[in-house]
C-alpha cells in the first residue's frame, strides 16, 4: 500500500497540480476553460466536470513537463546530469531498482513539482500584470512583479537542489553505495 501512495504522490505533484495551476491560470485566457470551471460546482455536472478538468490538468502538466525538459534540462541547468553508466547496473539488482526508485520519489519528484510549477504560474502573472496595467495601479504592479520574481527565483533554486539530491543519490545508488 506504502509503494502505491508514494508513486502516486509523486505523479500528483509533478503533473497534476502544476497542470491544475496552468489550468486555472488560463481560465481567464480561454472562456471554454471557464465554463468548465464553473460548471464544477453545479452539482449535476460536477462529476463529468472534474473528470474533465483531471484530464485537462494532467495533459497540461505534461506538457508543462516538456517545456520544463527544454529549460531546465538543456538551458538553465545543464551541469547536473546521470549518463548511461548509471543506469547499467540499476536494473540488474533489485535492491539498487528500489533504492533507485525511492530516490525518484523522494527528491526528482519534488524537482518536476517545482521546476514545472515554475512554468505553469507564467500564464496566471501575465494575466494578472496585464489587468493591473490596464487599471494603472502601477504600485501593485511593482510589487506584484517583485513577489512573482521572488517566487520563480525561489522555485528555480528548490528545483535545482531537488535535483542535485536526486543526481548524488543516484550516483551512490548505481555505484553500489
């Protein structure tokens, strides 16, 4: 039961909320996203509703999840990487294959949350930098710009130490450490 709530978690929180924030980010971008949610807390239609937001929200988070390969694997954060040689000997035994898997959970998982929620907040500011803009309140335009910067600096560096942990780790794993 422990190894299935622990997988699951994981998946939750590195596809599915970050694809929910997208989601309700674009509510306000795309109206068929809107009518969704709102339809959601109709009670007759509230269970095709959030079947449908579920769907919606995992698509997004993957695709989230490409977008973040693109980033932060290619462009921001290069340095950290596991090669072929680390995977070898991992599958051959299986206490290194759950050890491994632990550490996927543990630490990569977190990493996917933080770098993806990262990408998926973009479309939430810029609606709500563009509302503020039209309604002049330049002072809370300033501090909103302030705190989203603040956030994405602050998730960009969980992400990365996330996944240096996962990368040591994984490294001790396939050494036999």
């Amino acid at each position: 039961m422990d190894k299935i709530y622990s997988s699951s978690f994981g998946l939750v929180i590195a596809f599915l909320l970050p694809g929910f924030i997208a989601f309700y980010g674009m509510i306000n971008w795309i109206g068929n996203f809107n009518i969704i949610y709102n339809n959601l807390f109709i009670s007759s239609s509230f269970l095709g509703a959030f079947s449908l937001i579920i769907v919606i929200s995992l698509i997004l988070g993957l695709i989230i999840t490409s977008i973040k390969w693109v980033l932060y694997e290619n462009i921001l954060d290069k340095s950290q990487t596991l090669d072929d040689d680390n995977f070898k000997n991992i599958g051959s035994n299986r206490e290194k294959l759950i050890a491994f898997r632990a550490a996927v959970d543990e630490h990569y998982r977190y990493h996917q949350f933080w770098s993806n929620t990262s990408i998926a907040i973009f479309p939430s500011y810029v609606h709500i930098f563009i509302d503020l803009c039209n309604n002049h309140k330049y002072w809370f335009l300033i501090l909103s710009l302030i705190l989203f910067l603040s956030l994405e600096i602050l998730l960009f560096f969980s992400a990365k130490e996330a996944k240096k942990k996962y990368i040591i780790r994984a490294k001790a794993i396939s050494k036999g450490a």
